[in-house]
C-alpha cells in the first residue's frame, strides 16, 4: 500500500505542474516568436492551456461557490468537458515546437521541451495513481468505520430492522439530542466529538459516519487534506485530497456499497450548492481520543433485542413519527446498486456512477449529472417512487393500531434479490 508520504509527495508533483502551466504558456508563445511560427497555431495553443488554468481555479474553489454565479457553472462544466481535447492540443504544440528546435539544432530547447512534454503528458496517469492510493486508504478507512457501528445505520430501515429498532432510538434518545457535549466544540475537534459519542451507542447516521471516517483519516495519513463535506444538504461524506480534484476520494461508510469513489460520483448539483463542515490537514492526531475530554460520562449501553423484520421496522417507524413527523424525512430504504462497473467495483477508467441511494433520493437527484442505477433499474425505482404515498398511507393506517392487532397486507416495492418498502414520500431531506 503506498505510504501517506509518497501520496504527499504525488499530490505535490500534480500541484507544482499544474501551478506551471502559465509559465508553460509564456515560455512556448515566446519560443514560437522567436522561431518565426504562425500565430494561428500558438493561439489555438494558448486558448487550450487557458482553460485548462480556468479549471484548475475552479477546482481549486472545491465546493458550493457556483450557486451564486450561473455563469461560473457553465463555465465550469465547459471547461472539464473539454479537458480532455484541451490537454491534447497542448501535447501536440509543444511536439511541434520540439521538432521546429531540434531542426534548428537548438539541443537546450530540446532537452527543456522534453522534459514539459514528459510532465504534461503524464498528469492524467499521475492522477490515476495517487486516486488509486487514497481508495485503497479509503476502503480500509471504511472498514474501520463500518466496525465501529456494531448497530449498523440509525437512518435506514434495514439496519433498524437488523437491530430490533435499537439504532434507531438510540439515536433520538440519546446521539442527536447532543447533550453529552460538555462544550460546543467547532472544526476538527467537533467531529471527533461526535465521532465518539456516536461510536460508543454502536450507531450513527451519515453525518457521524462521515466524522468517523475523517477521524480514522486523521490519525492514519498525516499531511493529507481531508474534508467533511455536505453535498447539496442531502448526504455527507469524506473527501480524501482536494475537494473535486480527479485524484482525490469520496469516501462514503454509510452507504452499503460504491463506498468510494471518485469525483465525479457526485454530480455539478452538489458542486453549486455543496459546503464544507470541516476540514484539515491531518496529522496524526487521534481526534476521538481529544474530544473525550468534553464529553460528559456516557451511560451503558442497553442489553441487544432480537431482529425484526423490514415491515415491523417500518411501522415502528411511522409510530414514532406520530410524535415526530420529521422523522418520515431522515429514515432512508437502500436500493440495490446497478451491476455495472465503477471506480469502486471495477476498472477505474471507468467513470464513477455514484453511491446507492434511495428511491426517494434517487427521484430527488434524477436530473443530476451522474447515473445512480441501471436505465432499467431507472424505471422500477421511479416506478416504485410513485406509489410512495399509496404506501404511506397503508403504513399509517396500521402503523397506530394496538399492539397484536393483526396488520393489513402493506403494498410493497420488491427489487430483485431483497424486499424493498417504499415507505415515506418524496422529501427533502437535510441528512442521512
């Protein structure tokens, strides 16, 4: 596994050839001047390593900067759908000013060009390596996280069902009241806070799990940036390396599968109106273990209870929403993830299609940049997602009847290989 210093050391190299191309640029319109060339050529030239230098800005703003300027979002996009084409271009210039001084004998030209030539063309490879590196990083750190949840996740209804509704209220009882906090700590030191209270109840939802991983990062890759992200107030997850750098990680221990993944697993919606909760660079800290100190003494944990099933998770659900209808909104059912390859499962030239998400996510996010499931999958879930209100309302009905009162049947969405409930409606949820 590579080591946290040679990932420093790569994502340095990427920073420093990328913080060159203004002066690539001015060194090459220069050479093609005094070598007589036509300007046409050095123009195309310099439009192609403009944007590039546009995007390499843009990147370098990580997340929720384009919302308040439209035009900054179609710059943007513009700007990464034509990275590709523009890196070419560049290649193909600098090849042609190396000809041009190797005719004219010009062996210190040469031997400059070839060395621009060499770190130009290996950015996209470099990128892949160290993206590489961080998702073996990032698979052990969701290892580590998911171990720390025993429960499982308070927010979906198949770990509530795992835990006989356990997660779920040990959740509201006790983790998102935050009243263990001795102070009301900000940044790093605040996820670590939360990151402890919430692995000693064994459960969490996305936010704890995001403070966990950034905790596991913390103390196993010093020198690394890493950063709590919330993206478009409907998930959080950790980002290992700059914040929407094609090198860097979305690491995500709340979802079952696709659990990293690269950039583009999340989609130009997220980008607009994204933010950062915290962010740092890490150095080997053991964030929980600080944060200890402001928290006050935590109670023991309640004996284990017995699984139930899926539809009496549900209805233990909508009984406690008749108390706190907010609930409904933050109780989330996975859906199975699409069969085809991504950057966790399979060749990382192939683009990231993004983390499983609810049905009722998933409809939230339909127009968004990124596929979530199959075009097949598609249909069912948006199938499934139309009858949600018809489900609700079964589940209402039941849902308050004594306890031993038989149950009428309850309409069911059944994807391929599990049950799915379609149990809430759509919503805009702030977390998972």
């Amino acid at each position: 596994m590579t080591t946290p210093d040679e990932m420093n050391t790569m994502q340095r190299w990427l920073d420093n050839i990328r913080g060159a191309l203004r002066l690539i640029r001015d060194q090459a319109t220069e050479l093609n001047h005094s070598f007589g060339l036509p300007t046409h050529a050095n123009a195309e030239f310099v439009a192609a390593i403009d944007s590039l230098i546009a995007l390499d800005q843009y990147r370098r703003r990580q997340i929720g900067w384009a919302a308040q300027n439209p035009y900054d979002s179609l710059a943007f996009k513009e700007f990464k759908r034509r990275e590709k084409s523009n890196h070419r271009t560049v290649l193909e210039y600098l090849g042609r000013l190396r000809e041009t001084a190797h005719s004219s004998r010009r062996a210190d030209i040469v031997q400059r060009l070839d060395a621009t030539i060499l770190a130009m063309a290996s950015i996209p490879r470099r990128e892949k390596e160290l993206y590489r590196a961080r998702r073996d990083w990032g698979r052990r750190i969701v290892a580590d996280t998911r171990g720390a949840y025993s429960l499982g996740a308070a927010n979906q209804i198949e770990g509530i069902a795992r835990s006989g509704g356990q997660s779920l209220r040990l959740h509201l009882e006790h983790i998102s009241t935050e009243r263990y906090a001795t102070h009301q700590l900000s940044g790093i030191l605040q996820a670590g806070q939360r990151a402890a209270i919430s692995q000693h109840f064994g459960t969490a939802v996305c936010d704890e799990y995001a403070c966990y991983a950034m905790t596991e990062a913390y103390r196993l890759l010093p020198g690394t940036l890493v950063t709590v992200v919330a993206f478009a107030e409907v998930h959080v997850g950790l980002v290992i390396g700059p914040v929407n750098h094609p090198e860097s990680v979305h690491v995500d221990a709340w979802t079952p599968r696709r659990s990293v993944t690269g950039s583009d697993s999340y989609g130009m919606k997220d980008i607009e109106t994204g933010r950062v909760l915290y962010q740092g660079i890490a150095d080997g800290r053991d964030l929980r273990e600080e944060a200890r100190s402001y928290i006050h003494p935590l109670p023991d944990l309640p004996p284990t209870v017995p699984s139930i099933t899926v539809r009496e998770a549900v209805h233990l659900v909508h009984r406690l929403a008749e108390h706190d209808p907010e609930i409904l909104e933050n109780i989330f059912h996975v859906t199975r993830g699409s069969d085809g390859c991504n950057s966790d499962s399979g060749p990382d030239d192939i683009p990231a299609e993004g983390h499983t998400l609810s049905v009722e996510a998933f409809t939230a996010h339909a127009g968004n940049e990124f596929l979530i499931e199959s075009q097949e999958e598609q249909g069912i879930y948006l199938d499934a997602a139309r009858v949600s209100e018809k489900t609700l309302a079964a589940s209402m009905r039941t849902a308050s009847l004594p306890s031993g009162t038989p149950s009428q049947p309850m309409d069911t969405a059944v994807t391929s290989g599990e049950e799915a409930v379609c149990y809430v409606p759509r919503h805009d949820a702030h977390r998972r």
